[in-house]
C-alpha cells in the first residue's frame, strides 16, 4: 500500500484499492484519477481544496512512484531477453520464452512474425510494470543500426534508460551510437554489463571501456561472484550483503553475508565506487576526505543524485539468460533513475516566437503530449503519446498544435507489447497510446490553452535507395497504401518518384532496413514487389565561386515572358548545418520584390539535381545581385524559368564534384584473417583508421564508401570462414576520386542517351 504522511491522512480521505483492471467509468459525482497501480478517489471538492494547502499535492506519491526507461544496446546484447526477465519477475507474463523461440513463442515484447522469425528486434514496444509498488513503463528498442530511428524515439520521451554491455563483446560500435543518443537527450543511465556466464566474460575489461570509449564517469555497484559457468551470484556494493538467485527460474533472491575470500576485493571496489561519486557529489566527498564511515543509505542518496544529474553512471552485472542479477537491476532503476517531476522537460512556445519554456510535469497543469510514435493496428492508426503535463481523458477534445486541428479521444489504451488494456485517464508522465488520431510522428497536443509544441527528434538522412513495383498490376492501390503507412511510421523511410524512369523509390538507412519493408509489404498487404539494383544517395556540390547573368526573354504574340537575373554561387562553409542558402543583394528595384520568391523558388528547383548525375546540390550558396524586369512581360514564371535556367548556365564553370556517403565500418574477425580482410577494406576504397586487438580477435574500424559495401557480409563470412561480424554506420559525404567521378558522369550519360 502507498504511504502516507500521518498528517495528511484525517485532512484527505483515500481509499486505495490494487487495479488488475482498467476501472469501470463511475457516474457518480466523485471525481477518480488512475495512478499507477492505484486509484484515488476524492470524496468531495472541500477536501481537494485541503489537499491544496496541505505540503505535498494528491500526485506526488504516485509520480515518485513511476519510472520511464528505456532498454538500449549493440546488437544481440540480450535487450530483449532482459525485458522478458523484467516482466516475468515483475508478474506481467508467466512463463519465460526465449528470443529465437524454439517453442514457436518467442519473446512477449517481439510481437511480429518477421522479428520472431529472424531473431531480432525490429520496432520498438513498450509494456509497463510494477515493482515493488512502482510503475515501470518499458521501451524495449532494436539494436540494429538500420533501426536507428526506433531507438531516437524512444530516448527522445524517456526519463531513464538501461545501457546493456556484453561482457564478452564489450562496448562494440552501436554501443557508442546509443550512447550518443542518450546524451544528445540527456538521458541519465545505468549500464548492466551482461551475459557474465559466457566463456571469456570480463566485466572489468568492459567497464574501463566505457570509461573509455564512452567517456563515462562510472563504477561498479556490484561485484560478482564467480565468473562463465562458476557465476553463481553477486555482491551489492552499497548494501554490502551477498545476493543468490534460487528457484527454476531465480525467481527467489537469496541475501547472506559477502564471502570471506572475497571481503579484500569488496573492500577496494567499494572505495573505488565511493572515490568515484565523490568526485562529482560534494555531500559525499566531505565525509570521504574526513575519513568518515559512508553509510549505505548515504552512498544511495549520492549515486541517485550523480546519476541524475548526468554526472556518473552505476554499473549493474548479471546474465539475464541465466536468471541472474535482474531483480537487483530493477531495484538499481528505482533507487537511481529519476521520476517524471526529477526531469527537465522543455516545450517551446509558438505565441512567444518559440520561447523556451520549463514544463513543471504535473498533472495540474494545461495538457500537453508528444506523439512519438505511430502504428497502424487492427482498429486504424494508434499513437504512442508521452503525456508531460496536465491529464488526457477519454473523450476529451484536444488540439494539435502543429495542425491546429482539434480532435476528440476516442479510444485511450495502455501498451503491454501488442496487447492493450482500456483506460479512461492518463496523467503526467504517463505513456499511453489512443486511437483515432490523424497526426505524424513528432507533433504536440494540448488542451488548447497553450501553443506549446514539444522540440522534435533527430532524424538522419537515409543513404540508400532502391527501385520497387508491384508484380501485378491489380495491387497498385494496396502498394501505395502500404507506402504511405510506412512512410508515416518510419521517419527515416522516403518514398520517391524517379522522374526519368518514373520508378517508386524507397530509401532508408541500409539494406536491411528495405529489405524488411519489401517483405512487410508482401506479408502485411499480400502484395509481391519486385526490387531493383540497390543505389546510393549520392550528392552534388560547387567547389568554387562562379557568376551568371541570364536573361530569359520569349515572345510569341499576347503576352511574353521576360527577366534577367545576375549574381553568383558559391560553396557554403564547411560544416555548414544548412545544405542551402539563397540571398537577395539587389540594391534598389531592379526586380520587384514580389519576384524574389519565384527565384528562390527556381533555384531551389534547380539543385535538385544538378548536370553532372541528376542527384541533389547540397551546401551551396546562392546570391542575388542584379536584374531586369519588364513592366508587362515580367512574370513569376519568367523569372523562375530565369533562374533554373541561371543554374545550369554557372554550374559547370563552379567546378562541381559527386560526394558519396561513407560508412564507418567495425569489423570483428580473428586474428588470423586479420591481413586478408584489410587487404580487402583497401580494395573497396576504404581508409582503416583504427585496429584493436581483444583477445584472439582483432577489431578494425575503416571508412569505406558505402557504393563499395554491397554485399559485404557474404564475402566477408568466405574470407573468414564465417567468423567475422561487422556494423555499419552513415559517418559523412565525402567527395569522390576523379576517376570515379567521370565513370558516374559517363555512365549517367549513357544511360539517359539509352532512354
């Protein structure tokens, strides 16, 4: 049962009774709220006034009580099978299923027969929990590169996250992406080093590469006993009491007392924790350098206030595979990852010019939501919302702020993977999901007292395209619907029309992320698609400054079209954070100003694709100096016709060059293939810029042109006998060799003189 300070009991009446189900809507007068696992009934608007004035308002228990993390990793870290774990101690499902479900189940939060089948996370799910009389609402993400979008999103409306490192693989490449995600969403975290059963685990080894890879303040809370298949428990650090884990499934968590081999070993890596925290926590630090005993309860509150502050991150051990260390682990996000009200949550306000604004995350305030991400169920369209402030009801009408749109909640669910569970009221800091709701991934609703709009995430740019199109003609209508719904879905998935060939492109963030939407496409919508040779998102650019004066004139009776434009192009600094600049630097009226646009327009429509491969003209810049109109043939279409034509008058004379999208490639092979898969990396064009030895394996990192990575996996598992494992990543544009330039010029050439 919640607790209650004794003085605020007679003033305010609670009856609080455990919901297994989502609560019937009550006709009668009292007002009811759903927190948590509890509900909160007020029995009369005179004691909700005295709660007002009584020190901690009615929510503050429950929102102290209720955690939103996130679960993140490198691929096959065990994400997944952790969730799984969390859920069944937590009571949510009954009986454990494993990833690659040999019993035909497969894990509860891989809802679809594609991740089922290939053993992989694909979308992101959430589910929630409780703990200990908390609410634990869950994300559990991919970690394959392709889906980097998935795990974006979910950082971007977390409070907390779970960063879980193999402590055989260590911190790998999508460790460090992931990383860099949470601090991009200043996400305070917890790393779980996993996997400590597996022949070759060393914990430590892994820690001081997050210290240093990762660049992370951060220390062990746990040390464990034994190690691969002598690991049988762990020591807890703050608590300094051993843990066992009983039971079929370690579902019983047995304390004793620290070993007495291993007390030398407790004693220096709890100064060690104590040392580290100190260095961030001043509390702590005074009682360390006056030699002072830190008590448990001490070191607690320190770690909780360093971790969420972004200042030191704890390190949690155990296998989530052999049921060991998950409990403590979930007891770890409770103890030191903050609540909802314990984080800075900013919206910008649209009638202040997109003033920031601290939202204080209660349920008292406007109501304001982020739908960040969208699903299309069997019901219609479902939106995940994260809820920062104020409550959403079932049947309320709220306002889109980005469309101005004002819409009623139909239908309000809470997410168990793809099982739902009706609610009829969500409040701040909740995650919750509604039907029925036309908007796109990343749009803010309020109640309509506010225009605040939340700011939105980070999306990459896809790199690789491919050509699609239904087998049969008949499915044309179900393909296209498929398209939109991915589209909306899927940020980083664009869909395109070659306008030459007249093709559908689809682009995204690899090959195996089209890969998986061809085959939605076919399992989802019944429609057979036939796809083309993969091709890369080349881009165009100006190296140098050069100038053009074009005048656009036609007459052919009645009206004519006239207009002269001059100026220059140039290349935009390096770095630059936009791709396009237009300037206007006409002094006086030599081009009406209600020209201007057409220009801008015409020039914009023009470095979409440039002369050399028809792929757009990035970081160019583009000015205005001089013109000339006529007082009845000028026109906006003049002038914009002046200005396309403009482009491709000065472009070649600006020395254009092709960039290419390169990759940062991490390769993991054994030692002995070490020479022939760099040989192979220096055939593809790619430059190694690091090689690490681990153990019996050498790991090299190179920057290698993603033209040159097709298929790479195939010949990579013959030259090393399937032993080696590489990711990739979009790193950059760099600008191609000469050589390569004018085969792709040439073949570009051929190919539209063939048409």
């Amino acid at each position: 049962m919640a607790r209650f300070q004794r003085s605020t009991v007679p003033r305010l009446l609670y009856t609080l009774y455990s919901t297994k189900t989502a609560p019937s809507s009550s006709s009668s007068p009292t007002a009811s709220l759903l927190l948590g696992n509890f509900e909160v009934r007020q029995f009369s608007a005179g004691s909700a006034a005295r709660a007002k004035d009584d020190k901690d308002p009615w929510w503050k228990e429950s929102m102290e009580r209720l955690r939103n993390i996130g679960i993140s990793a490198h691929i096959d870290s065990g994400k997944t099978t952790l969730t799984e774990r969390v859920l069944y101690y937590t009571g949510r499902i009954h009986e454990i299923h494993e990833v690659r479900g040999r019993d035909g189940v497969g894990a509860k939060m891989d809802s679809m027969d594609l991740e089922r089948e290939k053993g992989i996370t694909i979308q992101s799910a959430a589910t929630y929990c409780t703990w200990k009389d908390y609410q634990i609402n869950i994300i559990d993400t991919p970690g394959h590169v392709d889906f980097t979008i998935e795990v974006e999103r979910a950082l971007r409306v977390l409070d907390g996250a779970i960063l879980v490192l193999c402590s055989v693989g260590g911190v790998q490449s999508q460790s460090i992406t992931v990383d860099r995600q949470m601090r991009r969403y200043q996400v305070p975290r917890l790393a779980f080093i996993n996997k400590l059963d597996r022949m070759g685990a060393d914990p430590w080894k892994v820690l001081n590469q997050a210290r240093s890879k990762l660049r992370h303040h951060a220390a062990a809370v746990q040390v464990p006993i034994g190690l691969e298949e002598n690991f049988k428990g762990l020591v807890d650090l703050v608590q300094q009491k051993a843990y066992y884990f009983h039971g079929s499934s370690g579902e019983k968590v047995v304390a004793e007392e620290v070993p007495a081999d291993m007390e030398a070993i407790v004693a220096e890596k709890r100064r060690e924790l104590i040392e580290m925290v100190s260095e961030v926590d001043d509390k702590l630090a005074e009682a360390f350098l006056n030699d002072e005993p830190v008590s448990p309860a001490d070191l607690e509150e320190a770690v909780r206030r360093a971790t969420i502050a972004q200042k030191f991150v704890p390190v949690f051990m155990g296998s989530a595979f052999k049921n060991k260390g998950v409990q403590p682990l979930l007891d770890g996000v409770l103890s030191y990852l903050p609540c909802p009200i314990e984080v800075s949550n900013y919206a910008l306000d649209q009638t202040k010019n997109e003033e920031k604004v601290m939202l204080p995350g209660t349920p008292e305030g406007p109501l304001v939501a982020l739908a960040f991400k969208l699903e299309e169920g069997r019901f219609g369209q479902l939106t995940y919302l994260r809820v920062y402030e104020g409550v959403v009801r079932k049947g309320d009408f709220i306002v889109n702020v980005n469309t101005g749109k004002k819409i009623k909640v139909p239908r309000l669910v809470r997410m168990h993977s793809n099982e739902m569970e009706d609610i009829q009221e969500a409040h701040a800091g909740q995650i919750v999901a509604v039907f029925g709701v036309d908007c796109a991934s990343g749009d803010t609703f309020t109640n309509g007292s506010v225009k605040y709009t939340m700011t939105s995430m980070n999306v990459p740019e896809p790199v690789m395209s491919l050509a699609v199109q239904p087998v049969s003609k008949d499915s044309g209508g179900q393909f296209s619907k498929a398209l939109n719904r991915f589209q909306r879905e899927d940020p980083t998935f664009r869909v395109g029309l070659d306008a030459e060939s007249g093709q559908t492109i689809i682009s995204g963030m690899g090959e195996l992320h089209l890969d998986i939407y061809v085959e939605r496409i076919r399992r989802e919508y019944k429609v057979d698609a036939t796809v083309g040779k993969p091709r890369v998102n080349f881009r165009e650019t100006i190296t140098q400054r050069a100038e053009f004066d074009y005048l656009h004139k036609k007459q052919s009776g009645g009206q004519g079209q006239y207009g002269r434009v001059c100026g220059y192009v140039e290349p935009l600094p390096p770095g630059s954070p936009i791709k396009f600049e237009f300037e206007n630097m006409i002094v006086g009226q030599a081009i009406p100003s209600n020209f201007i646009p057409a220009i801008e327009k015409g020039f914009r429509e023009a470095a979409n694709s440039g002369s050399l491969i028809g792929h757009p003209v990035e970081n160019i810049r583009i000015v205005i100096t001089d013109g000339a109109s006529h007082a009845v043939d000028s026109s906006e279409l003049a002038f914009k016709l002046a200005s396309i034509y403009a482009f491709r008058q000065c472009y070649s004379a600006a020395r254009p060059v092709i960039l290419e999208p390169i990759m940062l490639v991490e390769l993991k092979v054994p030692t002995e293939f070490q020479g022939t898969v760099a040989g192979d990396i220096n055939k593809r064009k790619g430059v190694i810029v690091g090689n690490d030895q681990d153990g019996d394996d050498s790991i090299i990192t190179a920057n290698v042109p993603l033209n040159n990575m097709f298929g790479y996996s195939t010949s990579l598992r013959s030259m090393t006998q399937g032993k080696g494992e590489f990711t990739m990543e979009y790193k950059e544009h760099l600008p191609v060799p000469q050589d390569v330039q004018m085969q792709l010029v040439n073949n570009y050439k051929a190919n539209k003189g063939a048409e």
